[in-house]
C-alpha cells in the first residue's frame, strides 16, 4: 500500500501482529498459531497500531513496558478504525492481579504473562478473534433472512437523505410492521414462523428496486429506504406490496389457514416534507406506525397524515381496511 493510501485495508481474518521482542514467549505463540492457519508479523512494539491497521490484523499482541499508559495504548488501537476490531492481548513479563484488573478495565481482552502457555494463548485468541468475526457479520447481515441488518439500515440513512438533497429528489423511509405475529408464532411454532420471515423477506427484497434498501431491523420488523419517491408514490407502492405478501406455497400449506392472516401495517416518513435528517425520518415512520396501530391494523399512515386522519372510507383513504383485494385472490381485510 502506497503510504499516502488512506482507504480501509482489507480484514484478513487469520492474521496477527505481534511485537519484535526477541522472547522464547513470543516465538512459541506465533508457531501456536501458524500451526493453527494463522501468519504472523512481528514489528517494533511502537509500530503495532499502525501496522495492524495496515494488515487489517485480526489478532494483535502488546507488551506491557515500562511507562505505558493503558487507556492511551487502547485508544491508540481503536483510532485506527479498523473495519473490525481484532482481538487485543498485552503479555505482562510478571503480571499481579491489579494489573490484570488494570488492562481489562482499559479494555483489553486477553492478558498473558511468561509464565502462560503459549498454546492455551493462541487458542483463547483465536476464540476470541472468531467471535469478533461473527459478531461484525451479525451487525451486517440478518442471519435468519440474508437481509442488511440494523446497522447498515442505520448507516445508509444520513448518506441517501444527503444524495437525495444534492439532487434535489424526494425519498421516502418506511417501517413496516407484521400483523398478528405473536399470535401466529404461538400457534404454529418459530420454526414455520421462521420460514414465513424468510419467504417475507424474499418477497420485498424482490419487489424493490436494487437502488432502495431493505432491511431487518426487528423480530417482525423491516425498514425501507425507497430512492426518488414521493409520498403518493410511496403509500402506492406499499399498498401493492400489502397486496401481493405471500410465502412460497410449502410455507402456506405447513402453516395452513393462518397464513391468510398475515398483513402488515406501515408507517411511512417523506424527505423533504417531514425532515432532512436521516434519523429523525426513521423516528416519523415509527410515529406513524405507531398511529396507524392505535386506529386500526392494515394500515398505511404516512407522518403528514397522523394529525386528525381518522381512516375514511374514500377511495384514496390509507386505510388498508377500505381497499378491495379480490384481484389479488385474497379475502377482504376485516
């Protein structure tokens, strides 16, 4: 990498750094853990920080010397804003208690002293760099649906309201939200329920366009980030994804009669009308949401909507009750 390079390098999940000390210790973790798939490189104690960053090292050993500030070596590690935060140990020549407590508290994993095993040590840190691992993907992508998890919702929020406003477009943010859900799940069970979420979430990863976000951001909650719409376009456009909410037909039939009570009610907040913040505009569809529950189930309730609407029965009404369904073979709502 060129040293004026500043762009994120690569994680490699089976790579640590150590220090350059010259310890039997030292040498006898990095064969522990080249045995264990791992490659290993060793730098200048000072030069730790930096080069697990540039490694994108998921495994990285200090040695406590004299004189070094805990929570400054911690913070010198954090700054560097990995992509994932690797596993973090301090090897203390003759470590007591207190001090043990002291590298802990400043937020270090693991301490080792010489006297530990340098084989027991490589195993509790790759233990710990696994479960880093797997906590980084669980942020990232639902494991059940295969959906963008709640926090790349969240990231994406702030950025597309900003795109948005450079090119002076509309967008819309929506939550939606699964009627009947824990009624349903206490009669047929998680594990068909389980299903249903996945052909759900199949169902609106394909009804969307590559451009709009959806994602799982709750047990039977999703959130939508929909480009270049408008709120009409937007209530339109999940009215058409109430109608047409279906499973794959070995969900239908395992779940049986019960499939045919599974809607969802939505709440739904419009850059710029109901804010040019990103998060507030979550907040909004949630109140929403929130509204359109208190009035009646089925329902699409946009945030400009929620002062006074009362759910009439005129065609152009959100209230999902009102709407006609047989095109899509499905009974009328209640």
């Amino acid at each position: 990498m060129h040293p004026f390079d500043f762009r994120l390098p690569t994680a490699r999940s089976q790579h640590a750094v150590l220090p350059a000390t010259g310890e039997p210790w030292i040498d006898g973790l990095a064969a522990a853990l080249q045995q264990r798939g791992f490659s290993c490189a060793k730098v200048p104690p000072a030069e730790i920080a930096f080069q697990a960053f540039v490694d994108g090292a998921a495994i990285v050993v200090w040695r406590l010397e004299d004189g070094l500030d805990l929570p400054e070596a911690w913070l010198r590690m954090c700054e560097r804003a990995p992509q994932r935060m690797p596993a973090v140990a301090v090897l203390m020549p003759d470590s007591s208690p207190a001090e043990v407590e002291s590298c802990l508290a400043a937020g270090f994993d693991e301490v080792f002293s010489l006297r530990s095993d340098p084989e027991r040590a490589a195993a509790r840190l790759i233990g710990r760099a696994r479960s880093r691992d797997v906590h980084h993907s669980l942020a990232a992508v639902d494991p059940l649906t295969g959906l963008p998890g709640r926090n790349v919702f969240f990231s994406r929020l702030d950025p597309t309201v900003r795109l948005s406003s450079r090119a002076s477009m509309p967008m819309a943010v929506a939550v939606i939200d699964l009627d009947g859900f824990r009624l349903l799940e206490q009669q047929v069970g998680r594990l068909l329920v389980r299903a249903l979420l996945r052909d759900i979430a199949e169902h609106l990863r394909k009804a969307l366009r590559r451009s709009d976000t959806v994602a799982r951001i709750g047990d039977d909650r999703f959130g939508l980030i929909l480009h270049h719409i408008t709120a009409f376009e937007a209530r339109r456009l999940l009215y058409q994804l109430w109608r047409s909410l279906s499973a794959r037909p070995e969900t239908l039939e395992a779940i049986g009669a019960d499939a045919a009570r599974v809607t969802f009610t939505a709440g739904v907040a419009v850059f710029p009308g109901d804010s040019a913040d990103g998060s507030e505009l979550y907040t909004r569809a949630e109140v929403a949401l929130d509204v359109a529950r208190a009035t009646g189930h089925r329902r699409v309730l946009l945030y400009s909507e929620t002062a006074g609407d009362a759910g009439n029965r005129a065609s152009g009404s959100t209230d999902l009750r009102y709407h006609r369904t047989s095109a899509s073979g499905r009974e009328d709502p209640e």
